[in-house]
C-alpha cells in the first residue's frame, strides 16, 4: 500500500508514492508496434493494448476512461471524448482496476471543480449495494493515524494500491502514446511512476515535461504532457481533475541507450 496525506475535508497536503521499476531498467520486450498516424485514420485497426489486427470484434475505448468525466459534466458539455478501437476482451481486463482508480483516486481530487462533479457520482455509486465490497475497501484506505504516524490536526493519510491505480495509469499513457506517436507499449515494460499529493511541487527533476504544451481534450478533467527522445525514451505528465499530478518515465521497447543495451 503507498499513500499520500490529506487533510479531513481530502485536502491532500503532504508525501507521495513512488512505485514501479527504475526508468534505467532494460525493456527486454521486443514488442513495438510501429503504426504511422495516417494509417489510424485509415480502417486499418490494431488494438493498442494488445498489438494485434482487430477485424470483427470491434470495441471503442476512452482514453482516458470515460467514467473521470463526472455525469454532469457530460451532459452539461456534451464533450467529445477521444477514444480509440479495441478488442472488447482486452479492455474489460482493466474494467476493475479503472473502477477502482476512480473511487480510491478520484476523492483526493474533490475539491476541484471536475473532481467535485466526479465525487457526485462517487457518492451515487455508494449508495447502491453492488457497490458495496467497493466502498468498504476504499473507506479503509482513508487513515489519520498512518503507521502510528501522529499527523498534523485535521490531516488523514490515503492510502492506495500502487499497483492497481499505475496499471490504470500505464493503460493511459499507452493509449495516449499510440494516440501520439503510432505505436503500441507493452503492458508489462518496466516504467517509472511517481505520484504528487494536491499542492506539492513536483521536484526539480521534472522541470523539462513541464515545458512541453499541454495536450489534454478537456484539461479541467484530465491535461496531459510528454517529451521524448523518439526510438528511446519518454517522460509524460499527467494531471487528474486539476489536483493529482502523475508522471510515468520508460525506455521504448528496442531502445539502443546506453542503459538498454
Ligand atoms: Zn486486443
Ligand atoms: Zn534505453
């Protein structure tokens, strides 16, 4: 379990999680997949999570998920959400752990206007008994007093599964990447993660994503950055209903750096 603090009213102030694999750990996959833009707009269709040729059985999937747009601000906004083709198998993989990102996650972001607007359907969703086992986990990962950690008046500490809510994140960045750059990322390449609390300055290190433009189709939602060295590495940065700020570092697959080979 990895937490960050927050204070009673989810207010998150202090500490962040860290998971994932060093970015300088080789990728041994030789799985990339080139697929050049123009041919996506194309009916020539890969399954971005798997990299294999969809044909008949055709699914569409939000990136990101379409449940991180709150109820009201879709019908508010109607907006048009990005999505791209899938096998409906490959994405109901992560249909749980996505379900849970958005209910262990989502509330650390409610003082945001979208965040506010998600925790309606948060609050929604508890109400209903199928809901049940869901809530019960989540309510547990909320903590004032972390490890015995006395914490500062009116601060509690949220946990969270890394590596459930950076399987999530990961999907993302791979779909955002294909979106981008045409190629399908393994599921399993070693990737660096890093999660700030709401308010924390991301550390020195990640000055250079900050300088790229912000990409995101609705960034009061979710606002998304990268930079790249293409063939080798990527550093993208992500920000969730305006407050959780991500970032996920890797090497591509076949990456001939010197750490890679
Ligand atoms: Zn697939
Ligand atoms: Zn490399």
């Amino acid at each position: 379990m990895e937490s960050f603090i927050i204070n009673r009213y989810l207010n998150a102030v202090l500490t962040r999680g860290c998971t994932g694999s060093p970015i300088n750990t080789a990728p041994s996959d030789p799985r990339c997949y080139a697929t050049p833009k123009s041919h996506m707009k194309k009916n020539i269709s890969i399954c971005y999570l798997c990299g294999k040729s969809i044909s008949d059985d055709i699914g569409k999937d939000h990136v990101p998920p379409k449940q991180f747009y709150a109820r009201e601000l879709r019908r508010k906004y109607g907006p048009n959400l990005f999505t791209l083709l899938v096998h409906p198998s490959c994405n109901k993989a992560y249909q749980k752990d996505e379900d849970y990102f958005v209910h262990s996650v989502g509330p650390v972001a409610m003082e945001s206007y979208s965040g506010k607007a998600l925790w309606g359907d948060i609050s929604d969703r508890c109400e209903r008994p199928q809901n049940k086992r869901i809530v019960q986990m989540v309510l547990k990962e909320f903590d004032e007093r972390p490890s015995g950690l006395i914490l500062p008046f009116g601060k509690v500490a949220k946990r969270f599964d890394g590596p459930r809510v950076w399987r999530v994140v990961w999907k993302i960045v791979r779909g955002l990447f294909f979106k981008e750059i045409g190629q399908v990322l393994p599921d399993d390449l070693p990737i660096r993660c890093e999660m700030l609390s709401p308010g924390e300055n991301p550390p020195p290190e990640y000055d250079i994503v900050r300088t790229a433009p912000p990409l995101g189709q609705y960034p009061a939602v979710f606002d998304y950055r990268y930079i790249g060295i293409p063939e080798k590495m990527y550093l993208w940065a992500m920000l969730f209903w305006d407050r959780i700020i991500m970032f996920v570092g890797f090497h591509v697959p076949g990456c001939t750096c010197k750490i890679c080979t």
